[in-house]
C-alpha cells in the first residue's frame, strides 16, 4: 500500500525504555514512534516484548528507564487512568465483555450513563441504545440489533464491539492486541474495514501481530522487536516480508547480519 504522510513529529514517541523482571530483561532501551493517523504495526515472536511495551504505553507498567512523550511533551503514566484521560485505549486479547450484557451495555460497561434527575441512581437506558446506534453507525460497523447479547456474536462482531468502545470515550490513538487472531477471512475483513474506518476518522492504530499477510494489507508502518531489543522499524512500502522475517528471526535486517539477542539494533527512522 501507498505510504501515508507523516507529521514531521511524532504524536506518541516511547524513548530508550526499559523495563526488567528481576533478572530478566523484558525491554532493553527500545525506541518506538507513532504518528498520527498512521496504522502501525508492531511484530516480533513470543518473549519479544510487543506486550510489556504496549502495557508500558498504556499506563498499566512501569519502565525502570526511559521516557515518554505525547505530543512533544513527556509524561509519566501513574496507571492506565492517565493513559486513557489523554486518549490512549487499549483492546486486549480477551476484549473485556460481559457476555451476559447487550451491546449498548457493553459499550458503556464501567462508565455507564444515568438520568442526571436521579442524581446518578438510574442507568438512562434509551439514551445508551442511542449513542451505541449512532457510535456504530459512524464507524460504519453493521450489527442487527444493539439489544443482542455479545454472547450470540460472532468473533468478528465481539471484536468490532471492543474496539467501538475503546473510540467512544474520546479515543485518539487505539492499541490493538492481536485484533484477528482466530478469526475467519470474512471476520477479518470487518475488523481491517472498522481499522481503515477509524484512520479515515482521524484515529491513530497500533497493532500487535504475528500475521504479515494482514500487516503488508492493512499496516502503514511496522516495527519489530527481537528479544527485548529494536531490530527495525520500516515503512510497508519501503521493505518485504523477507526482510522482516529476518528481522523477527535474527534482530537483524541484514542477511549476513550476526543476529540474535547480541545484534545490534536498528535504530528506527520515520
């Protein structure tokens, strides 16, 4: 796909962070740039810490080094609270929904809307089936009826659903965790649909995966870590399976390169 233009400065940059479990090194001095309106990608195997960092931009961990800055200034995140009051959201694996509740309570689930006369006693139930029709509607994202219990869903519907959530509430950069996984070709299509959507509407993606197939059709930008460390961050337009491959197996973009944990990083570039 066609590169996107880029701002001329990040909106979210991760610097040098790292982040140790007792002797073990989840994250060593990684970089990691987004910015805004992109789709980025962020791959490696398993223990290369794509989720360590995510949790770490998401306010749920602490790095012991490094800093972060949005939108030019640094902040420090003393939970995900002040992560999401600057509108970053993340949706997890599990997604997080109550399969017993429809689609409007799931939306709103922990923030849910009250009549404002009963001084927050009662849930305004019609006004939460509105703002879920028109929320849906805006993101494009075809479902029967917002009266249907998440239980009777499809993946792929489950999946929309959690993400419309996380846009509701004044969203600006959405982390994804592994949004397709398990998911059909046709289920997949609706979550690269409501992905495309949301860059469309001016929102920012990060997503976790291990497919490159959906990375090279749906990804902007992708970065890579290799145990712990940068191994390369890449315009789609601008490399190949193959070298990421080689990133994600060696840590290396080089195919001499010495690989493993001991290769040096590449340092990323916009």
């Amino acid at each position: 796909m066609s590169p996107i233009a880029m701002p001329l400065s990040p909106m979210a940059e991760m610097r040098a962070i790292t982040k140790r479990y007792g002797g073990i090194t989840a994250l060593d001095q990684v970089d990691f740039r987004i910015f805004g309106r992109e789709i980025h990608a962020l791959c490696g195997d398993n223990a290369a810490g794509k989720s360590t960092l995510i949790k770490v931009l998401s306010g749920a961990i602490t790095p012991e080094e490094g800093e972060i800055v949005f939108e030019g200034k640094p902040v420090r995140f003393r939970g995900p609270r002040d992560a999401k009051d600057l509108g970053i959201e993340t949706v997890y694996q599990d997604l997080a929904l109550a399969d017993n509740l429809d689609v409007a309570a799931n939306l709103f689930l922990g923030r849910e809307l009250t009549h404002e006369r009963t001084k927050g006693i009662f849930l305004d139930l019609r006004r939460m089936e509105d703002e879920a029709r028109n929320l849906l509607a805006r993101l494009k994202i075809h479902l029967p009826n917002v009266r249907q219990r998440v239980r009777t869903m499809s993946g792929g519907q489950r999946q929309c659903v959690a993400i419309a959530r996380s846009v509701y509430f004044n969203a600006r950069l959405v982390i994804l965790d592994e949004p397709t996984a398990a998911l059909g070709v046709k289920e997949t299509q609706k979550v690269f649909d409501l992905v495309t959507e949301m860059r469309e509407q001016g929102l920012t993606v990060v997503m976790i995966s291990h497919n490159l197939n959906h990375v090279f059709d749906l990804c902007d930008r992708i970065t890579v870590l290799k145990t712990g460390r940068l191994a390369g961050s890449r315009h789609i337009s601008e490399t190949s399976k193959e070298e990421v491959l080689r990133m994600i197996m060696t840590g290396s973009s080089s195919p001499d390169g010495d690989g493993g944990a001991g290769a040096k990083p590449v340092r990323l570039s916009a």
